[in-house]
C-alpha cells in the first residue's frame, strides 16, 4: 500500500511537470507569432517559472518511476519523459551560466 501510495505521488509530479513545460512551449511559440506580444509574454512568466521549478523535480521523479515500475511501457515513457526534463533543466542552466557568467 504505501509503494502504491508513493508511486501515484511520483506519477503525479512528473506529469505535472510535463503539463507546466508543454503548456509553457507552446505558450511561447504562439506569442512569438503575435506582433505585440508583450502583455501576453508577462502573462506567460509564472507559468515558465513554475516548469522550471518543477523540471527537476518532475525528472527525478520520472527517473524514480522508471527504476522501480513493474510494467515495461510505464518504464519506458517515465524513463523517457523524466530524462527529457532533465535535459531540459540542464540546457536551461548552460544557457543561464552563459548570459549571467
């Protein structure tokens, strides 16, 4: 009961954090087809603060998910969407470090 319990709160960060981050790109590439986007880009700050908050999060979970899942196809896309966070998450601070120093 409590794996179960404690699987269902991994399952749950990590596509929380898959929802933030989609929402948050696509959000992004229909504002930069708008000409004056800029309300709507502020609109779009917490949002984009909140998924990177939650990449970390949401990869380590889905890297927790894919270790200890039982089925092959729950370990594959746990596997996968949680290692796409991370990458995410990395590419974020490499670009940060760049522009900041």
């Amino acid at each position: 009961m409590l794996m179960f319990a404690l699987r269902l709160i991994l399952r749950a960060l990590l596509w929380l954090a898959v929802f933030f981050r989609g929402t948050t790109m696509a959000g992004v590439a229909a504002v930069q087809n708008m000409e004056d986007a800029d309300p709507f880009l502020l609109a779009l700050g917490l949002p984009a603060e909140a998924a990177a908050r939650l990449d970390a999060i949401g990869g380590a979970a889905g890297i927790a998910l894919a270790v200890t899942g039982k089925d092959l196809d729950e370990k594959i896309l746990s596997g996968g969407f949680g290692s796409a966070l991370l990458v995410l998450m990395a590419d974020r601070k490499i670009r940060e470090r760049r522009y900041y120093g």
